[in-house]
C-alpha cells in the first residue's frame, strides 16, 4: 500500500499554485472554450474544486470521526457551482487557494494518529469507506480536474494541428 | 478558424511554472511511479519536453522558412532523452525553463507578419502542413504532456482510493 498522508498532502498542496500557474494568464478564448454543451469550461471546473472544499473532502472528515460507518454521508450537490458564477478567474483561483489552505491545516489537527486512517465511513452508493481512501481520493480528484482542463483547452485546437491531429490523443477523447 | 499567434504563445509560456509548480515539491515515489514497463514517469516527460525544444519545434519551424514544402524534415529520435537520465528533477526543470524561454524569443524573431503562418512544409508520414498547424501543435503537444503527469501520478493511488476507483475515470484508462 503506497499511501502516506505526507505524500498525498503534497497533491492537495500544489494544485492551487499549478491552477494559477496553468490558467492565471490565458486569454478568454481559452478560459470560456469547453468540450460541447453540457461540460464545463475552466472556470467552472475550479468552482466545483471550490464546491468540493466547502460540502465534500473536510465535511466528510469530520462526518466519519464523529458518526463512523453507521450513518451514510449527507447527500450534497455536486452541479450547485453552476449556479455561481459570478466570479472572474482571478477570483475563482484565490478563493480556491484560501479554502484549501485552510483545509489542509483542518486536516492536519484533524488526524492526528496512524490509526485514524484507518477508520471507517459509509458512503451513501459505495457502502464502506475509510479515512485514507476519502484521502486518497480527495488528491486523485485534484488530478483528474487538472487532467480535464488539459483536454477542454487542447480541444480547442482541433482543427487548428491539421493533419498532426492524429498523433494527438488528447484532442480526439 | 481559432488560432492567434499570442494565444498559442500563452499556453507555450506557461508550462515551465505549470510544470514547476506541479511536480517540484512532489516526493520521490510521485516522481518514480509510471504507468508500467515502458512508460514514462514524470521526469521522462519533462527531458521528452527538453528535447522536443532541442530538435522538434523551431528547428522544423526555421526549416519550414528556409526550405519550404520540396524537402520533408529531417527525421529525430523521439526516445533520445531516455539516454540522457543524469539530471535531477530541480535541473531538469530548470534546462526546460531556459529552453522555452529562449525558443519563445526565437518564435517571436522568426516570425514576424501573418502570411508567414501560412507557409508550408513537408512531413514526413503526414505530408503538407502549415506554420500555424506546427505552433499550434507544438501548444496542444504541452498540454498532451502535462495531462500525461496527472494520469501518470493518479495511477499510483489505483489501490489507495478504495470503491472510489469506479468514480476516477483517469485511473482507468
């Protein structure tokens, strides 16, 4: 088993800085472009980070440390974000690095000990959980939404690469 | 018809600071992980990235403005960085730091008025393409590279997410 809550806080910590870095200076043409009706733009991938900090990773925590495995998760919406988009990018990007900044430090006065890990949750459609796969998890999903930005903007060049278009796996998913 | 010279130089500018703040305070086994034999970790990706600024992007670009369509670009090992394993990740993401930058000074010199996007050159398995088709591929190969490093990373943690496997597409693939 490779998990170490030091390495997997390593994930969680860089994506707020690599988001900024990725995204912070790109026109709007790359930031309002997405993969077809119905998916999201950049922006709206970095308000459901947003969304995820707020009623998903931290709450979910603290749910399996104080109600373990007999009570499933409260159920949360995961398209609210949609209906928040007030917010340009540059605020998006801080308000993502100021919220995961402070979930981290809960989460390192949360667990405190190697057996917390260990811990079991119930979630409402996967049956039983434990604290280092919510971890886990919470570190994979940063990857898979920087991995989705990647593509929505690649795709925009589709047409643009001409016949390279087929050496470029990205653009055709 | 998308493509503006700037915009693919933003995304050509960011990827060095992308990439910095991506994998530079990751540990060793975020590093070394791969996706099995024969592919790639992170640092392999990057020296691919190196040489590509070495051999591929602006040689083939200053190739295309020097000899046209008549004669197909000289051909390159596509593997040759694996040879060449030395450096740390800290230098090698330094080397490709200075490299961008130097090459994005070289693509702003060569090319100077839009009827030279238009040029063409001769590949040699997909025939005729354009200046603009080779800088737009070049900004789509980046994006390519840093959606590789996340699916690459996210794999480590297969067995570590637990049930949520089946919701983390990106370990999947």
């Amino acid at each position: 088993m490779e998990f170490s809550l030091k390495e997997a806080m390593e994930i969680l910590e860089q994506t707020p800085a690599t988001l900024e870095s990725f995204v912070g200076g790109l026109s709007k043409g790359w930031l309002s472009c997405t993969e077809g009706e119905g998916t999201w733009n950049a922006k709206e991938v970095i308000s459901h980070l947003i969304e995820g900090e707020k009623v998903n990773w931290i709450p979910r925590l603290r749910f399996i440390l104080q109600e373990g495995n007999c009570k499933p998760f409260p159920a949360f919406d995961r398209y609210s974000h949609l209906n928040d988009e007030k917010n340009s990018m540059t605020e998006a990007l801080i308000a993502f690095k100021e919220i995961r900044k402070e979930n981290l430090r809960n989460l390192r006065e949360l667990i405190t000990t190697e057996a917390q890990l260990e811990l079991k949750g119930l979630h409402p459609e996967l049956g039983e959980v434990k604290v280092r796969e919510l971890i886990s998890t919470w570190a994979v999903h940063d990857l898979t939404h920087i991995n989705q930005i990647t593509r929505v903007i690649a795709k925009r060049y589709k047409k643009e690469v001409g016949p390279w278009k087929e050496y470029l796996g990205i653009i055709n998913r």
